[in-house]
C-alpha cells in the first residue's frame, strides 16, 4: 500500500500542507536511495559522489519544484531520473574541469545499463547522444533515460510511459544501437 501512501503524500505537498514533505521523505527515500546506487555504482572511486547526499539532492530539488503538480507516484519516479541525470552531468562536467586530457573510453550499453553508469566522462557523452536520440525518438530516449539514470526495469519503463512492453523492448534496442553507435563515434 506504500504506493497510495506516497501519492497521497505527494498530493498533500502539492497542496501545502507543511508536514507532507516529512512524511514524504521516508517513503520515497528507500526507491531513491536503490535507483541512485544503480546510477552511481561505478562511480564509487569519487568520494565526493555519495549516494547519500544525491538522494538528499534529488529530494530537496523535487520538493522545491512547485511547476510540477505530481500525478502519482510513477511520475514522481519519472522526474527523479530526469533529476538524478541531472546531478550526475553536472558532476561529471565538474569532474571533468579538472582531468582535461584523458582519452574517453567506450562503454557498450547491455540490457544490464540499468544497473551501471559509464564513468564519469561517459557520463557527459551519453547526456549528448541522449540528447540527439530524443531529437530523433523521444519516446526511445525516455526508455533509455528511465533505464540508465532512474535504474527501472523494462516492465517498469512500460507502465511508466504508458507503452505496450513489445513496443519499450523495441525502443530499449533502438536506444542502445544509437547510443552505442554515438558513443563509438
């Protein structure tokens, strides 16, 4: 029932209500805390990069977003990816200031991109290719987006986007052939 209890929760601090957020944060943090370890478990040698403190990050800033009127608890998810890429780009430019000159090395994304993020200079070539695809394909690039940085399933991508589970498998194939290809470049 968490699932009802964090979109009442959501509604409430949509609302205005002071104490919602409190009691939003125990309930979001634990799916936050799995999907940013999955973003950043290859970047455990940056001890500046803590789980912990992007959760924190990711909350603080959806919490502050009063643009956003949440539906449910799978759009709230939706924008935490969208955030937690965010967060790490910016990591990753600002990572990258001060190593100028390494070579960038190719990482080929797999059915298991869910579970890892490239290094930190990856990171910021994905963000492009990402860019590009979603130019082309949006809906490929949400795929790939809710995949790589928010750590959903492919089951879990269909029901987020509403998209029959064949047509995000296709668009999952479509994403990572372009990406690939783009990272290759």
């Amino acid at each position: 029932m968490i699932a009802g209890e964090i979109t009442r929760a959501l509604r409430a601090t949509v609302a205005g209500d002071p104490g919602a957020s409190a009691a939003l944060f125990p309930l979001v943090a634990p799916q936050l805390r799995e999907r940013v370890r999955l973003a950043v478990a290859r970047e455990r040698r940056h001890p500046l990069l803590q789980p912990t403190a992007i959760v924190h990050d990711t909350f603080l800033r959806l919490l502050h977003n009063r643009r956003t009127h949440w539906n449910d608890r799978g759009h709230y998810f939706r924008v935490a990816a969208r955030v937690i890429r965010r967060l790490l780009v910016d990591f990753s430019r600002s990572e990258l200031r001060h190593k100028r000159g390494n070579g960038v090395v190719v990482e080929q994304l797999t059915d298991d991109a869910a579970s890892t993020l490239p290094r930190a200079d990856v990171v910021l070539d994905l963000h492009d290719a990402l860019t590009r695809l979603a130019a082309c394909a949006p809906r490929a690039a949400r795929v790939a987006e809710l995949r790589v940085f928010g750590g959903h399933q492919i089951t879990e991508v269909a029901a987020a986007l509403g998209v029959p589970l064949r047509t995000t498998e296709a668009d999952w194939a479509f994403a990572r052939a372009f990406l690939h290809r783009e990272l290759e470049r």
